[in-house]
C-alpha cells in the first residue's frame, strides 16, 4: 500500500501544472505609445511588451483585456481581474489595489494645455489654485493628474471632468468650453491618431510641469493577488537588466517617461 501510494505521489509530481494565466485589463483607447492597436489591429506599446515579457518570464500567460477605463478600475476592485495597467496611485485605489514600487511601468509628468490663440493671454500663475480661480479648467475624469491638483479639487475648488480621456479634454478645449486643460506631458503625442491636427490648436503652458506620478500595474489585492503582485516585482526587476528593455525605451521613444532608479546602467 505505501508502495501504490509513493506511486501516486510520483506520478502526481509528473504532471504538468497548469500555467497561471493573468488577467490584466486596460483602457479601451489609443494609449500610444503605452497601449494601442498596431495598423494591423495587434495589441502593441511600452507597457503592453513590458507585461508580456515578465509574464513570459514567469512561465504565466497572459490576457489583456480591453474595456473602458471606469469598468476597468471596477473590475479590479472586485476581484474579476488580476492587475490593471496603467494606473497612478491615490487613497481611494489603495483600498483595493496593490502598488508596488518595483511594479512602476513609468511615470507620468502633467502639464496645461491651452487654445494657440490664447498662449500669450493664458500664462502659468503658481500655484495652480490660483489658475483654477481665474480660469474654467478641465481633466479627463478618472485620471490621476498630480497630487497638487487632486488637493486643490478637495479643497472645493472647481476642475471640470467631463471629459472620459484626454481626446474629449483637448476637444473641449478646442471648442471653447474649457480655458486650460490638465493633461500628460505627452498628450500631443497621445491623441494625435483620434485629432491629426490637434497640435495645430493646443499649445502646453510654458513652465507649467508638476512633479512626476508614478504610474503601475496594479494588482488586485484580494486573493493571490498580493503575491502575484511580489512574484511580477521579482522577475520585473531581474528582467530590466537584460537587453530587451533598453530595446524598448528606444523602440517606442519613452525616454522621458522611464523611472529614474529603473534606468539601464
């Protein structure tokens, strides 16, 4: 009877075991150069490469799933995806997601944006409290544009929101029903595919950066995902000092957007 037993044990450790298979969702929009659809209509871009690679590395597979970005952060909180990319950290997500620092895909640098013809009118007044009084200001809602602009919000401060994503926001602009808009450094570059001439009509605000926002794939911190989230850190870090992602900094030109401490030696 041992024997059969001892048998089954062996038997049972020859198995293979299955593959754990992540489940990361992401906004539904032309995220360049982080998120996109290529021309042939393939999931592409910084971040996207960068999960696939460390899940690879894992021996995970991987599934992306693209939705709008508010059912993305809702899918999180309850537990029906593994991790979410990109997403900033904030009081209220800490609450169901886990941010790791050696989960940080890059970091976000905000600024303001406003209509060309009004470039010399429209100067940066710091702080920027002082602007939101004087001026009607948008972001797109759900962002996370920068603790400054979060606690002047809190404070009752007025910041329009509704725009969905930073396509909306620059179009509000544009039509005059916003003054300035609060956006990535990089917007320009990011709603170009959706507003081919945006940069023809939208200038950023001279001077106006605020300090970076780290941007992570968050995991979810119900179940395994806390280790999950350890395990993707783990190999994350032992990945960036190969050859592949100094490849991808220069393939999609994200030099800016790369944390300081994870840049390649």
């Amino acid at each position: 009877m041992r024997r059969l037993l001892w048998l089954a044990v062996l038997w049972s450790l020859a198995l293979p075991v299955p593959a754990q298979t992540l489940l990361v969702a992401m906004e539904e929009a032309d995220n360049r150069p982080f998120e996109y659809l290529d021309d042939q209509g393939n999931l592409t871009g910084f971040h996207t490469e960068i999960v696939r690679a460390v899940a690879k590395a894992l021996g995970w597979e991987v599934s992306f799933l693209r939705m709008p970005w508010g059912r993305a952060q809702l899918s999180l909180a309850n537990g029906k995806v593994d991790a979410v990319t990109y997403m900033g950290k904030t009081a209220e997500r800490v609450k169901y997601a886990v941010f790791l620092d050696g989960n940080q895909l890059d970091v976000e640098r905000v600024t303001l944006f406003v209509r060309r013809e009004d470039a010399a009118r429209i100067r940066y007044m710091p702080p920027v409290t002082s602007m939101m009084k004087r001026w009607r200001i948008g972001a797109p809602h759900g962002y996370f544009l920068g603790q400054e602009i979060s606690d002047a919000v809190a404070a009752g401060l007025p910041l329009d929101q509704h725009a969905q994503n930073q396509a909306q926001l620059f179009g509000m602009l544009v039509a005059h029903r916003i003054d300035v808009a609060v956006a990535e450094k990089l917007a320009l570059q990011l709603v170009e595919p959706e507003m081919p001439d945006v940069a023809a009509h939208v200038a950023p605000v001279t001077g106006a950066v605020f300090s970076g926002n780290p941007m992570y794939i968050a995991f979810r911190n119900k179940g395994d995902g806390p280790q999950l989230a350890k395990q993707f850190a783990a190999a994350y870090a032992k990945w960036r000092r190969g050859d592949v992602y100094p490849w991808l900094i220069a393939r999609f030109k994200v030099y800016e957007r790369v944390p300081d401490s994870f840049i390649p030696k």
